[in-house]
C-alpha cells in the first residue's frame, strides 16, 4: 500500500503501481492526458515503467475550454 | 491579384478569426459556434482532470485536435513559472510547439506583465516553442517581444472580458505598423462592429471568446465575427477612399435636366 496526492486529493494505491495503471483505473485515454510526477513531466513512453511510491504527487492534466 | 494568405509561425490559417473556448453553456454549443465561426484555430486550457467523474464529457471528444489546430493557452497564469509550467504539460499532451502565452499581472484588470511575459517567451523560445504573446499596446515593449523571438503579438484591445472594443487605436497602429510577425487582437473585443474597425486598420488578425459565448445567440454572434472578419479584411486590402471634409456630388452634373 501507498498514500499518493492524485491531483491534490490523497488517495491509497496498492504498491506496485504505475502511471499507466492509475490511467487505467480512471479510465483516461493517455494520448489525451499529460502527466506531472513530484514536478516532473513524465514523458508517456514512461507511463508503464514509472511506479508510484509513498508520497508521491501526481497531477493528470488536460486540455478544457479557455480563451 | 496576390493570394491573402494568413501564416503564423509557418502555420497557414484559412481563418483570420481565431476563437477562444471558454465560457459556453456546454461542449455541444462550443463545437457549433466553432463551426460557424470558420476559425481553423482555437484557444484551450490546461487543467487538472477531474478524477471522481469519469463521464463528464471532455473538450476533444467535440472538437478533434486533428481537424483544427488547438492553440494551448496560460490563462490563469501569474507567474512565468505557472506558464512554463502549463505549456511544458501543454507540450508533452499531443507535441504542440505553437502555443499562446499570457502571463497576467493582477487580477482586477487581467492586464499582462510584461515582465514575466517577456522572460517567458525567451525561455520558451530558446526550447524550442512558437510563442503568441498576449501583450499590453505598449509600442516598445511590443518591439522586444518580437526581438526575443515572438511569433505573434497579440495587444489586448481593451481588459478581457470587457467587451469594450479597442480603447488606444494610435498604440495598435503603430504596432502593425512596426511588426513584421502578425499582429492578433487579442482580448476586448465586444461586437462585430469591433472586430471589422481591428482588420481594417491592418491587423492580421483577432483573437474572440467572451463577444461570443456571452452573446445570447453565441452560435449566430459566431457567424457574424466570421462575416466581420472577412468584410474588415477586404476593406483593408481595397484601400478605403480618402475622407473628404466637404460634399462631393456622386451623378456627374454634366447633362443635367
């Protein structure tokens, strides 16, 4: 088990746990997404291979209305 | 005749009208007043996904990024490192380079600063961005952002939102005037009528949300900032006649009865 901040709410993941997991747990499309990991953009090629640990922010951004 | 055409940053656009996002009761009158409106380009935001609810609809599954070109934007931003930031995210979403920058300085009046502005565009240039910079009417510092690498300026015509059309026209002249990238309208814009006066001084461009979604009729208001756009356009490249402070008789008088 793992606590992680997910777009600034705390939420407890299993360990073992990649990027492309939670995407897939919230069923995100990750063409449409980009992805900040403790600051860090994470490039998608990564999403499978960058697990998550204990403290960890992550912050799935996209794209909305705006002027 | 030569072939009007609209580029930016190597970009050709068969629009003049660039059409912000914001603002719309829901996607489905955004997609339609984005259609009526002819803009082949459009502004959007960047901002954190809402997790809990996983069928709230998302801005591309109406407007396809494929079809028209997204221009990310750092409303909302205050600081050069909250854009770089957002563009940086913008970025790694879909490899958008061309983007538009905005770095606002207060929160009553939306007005750009420039300071962070033009610190931002450098960097952003330096990574290899193409950097339409939302900018005060101020001449000179127009100038320097086109010399740190702008590939747009775009001088608010009034605060955004406003509505109140161009307020400092002589600033604006002289800004198309000196540019050699094209010059956008960006903000302030309230009706149609305000976006004919910007094209036909010589813009390249204006940049429309708020004179559209708050319209009450957005998807119409839409059509007719495209109908404005082209009529300014066109005025500005037939020449307008020379105004004359006296009557002068349009029927000849020879033959009169």
């Amino acid at each position: 088990m793992a606590k992680i901040q997910l777009n600034g709410k705390k939420i407890t993941i299993r360990s073992k746990v990649s990027i492309r997991d939670i995407l897939k747990k919230y069923k995100l499309d990750n063409k449409k997404v980009a992805i900040e990991l403790n600051g860090t953009i994470i490039a998608k090629d990564n999403f499978k291979k960058k697990y998550l640990k204990n403290n960890d922010k992550l912050e799935i951004v996209h794209f909305i209305g705006g002027g | 005749m030569k072939k009007d055409i609209f580029k930016v940053a190597n970009l050709k656009l068969k629009s003049r009208l660039i059409v912000g996002t914001g603002k719309y009761k829901n996607f489905k009158e955004t997609a339609l007043a984005i259609k009526s409106s002819g803009a082949d380009m459009v502004t959007v935001a960047v901002r954190r996904i809402n997790i809990l609810d996983k069928k709230k609809p998302i801005l591309t599954d109406y407007l396809d990024p494929k079809k028209i070109t997204y221009l990310p934007n750092t409303a909302g931003c205050f600081s050069s490192s909250e854009a770089l930031r957002t563009l940086r995210l913008a970025r790694e979403m879909g490899g958008w380079k061309l983007v538009k920058l905005e770095v606002l300085g207060d929160k009553k009046t939306l007005y750009p600063n420039m300071t962070e502005t033009l610190k931002s565009t450098k960097v952003l240039v330096k990574e290899g961005f193409k950097v339409m910079v939302y900018c005060t009417d101020n001449p000179l510092l127009a100038k320097k952002l086109e010399d740190v690498g702008a590939s747009a300026i775009m001088p608010l015509a009034s605060p955004i939102g406003s509505g109140l059309g161009i307020q400092k026209k002589i600033n604006i002249l002289r800004i198309i005037k000196q540019s050699k990238v094209p010059v956008i309208i960006d903000a302030g814009i309230g009706t149609a009528s305000d976006a004919v006066i910007a094209m036909e001084m010589g813009c390249d461009g204006v940049l429309i949300n708020s004179a559209i979604a708050n319209s009450k009729k957005p998807i119409l208001m839409a059509e007719s900032f495209k109908n404005a756009v082209i009529a300014g356009r066109d005025a500005f490249l037939a020449g307008r006649m020379k105004k004359n402070y006296q009557a002068i008789p349009s029927s000849p008088n020879k033959g009169l009865i």
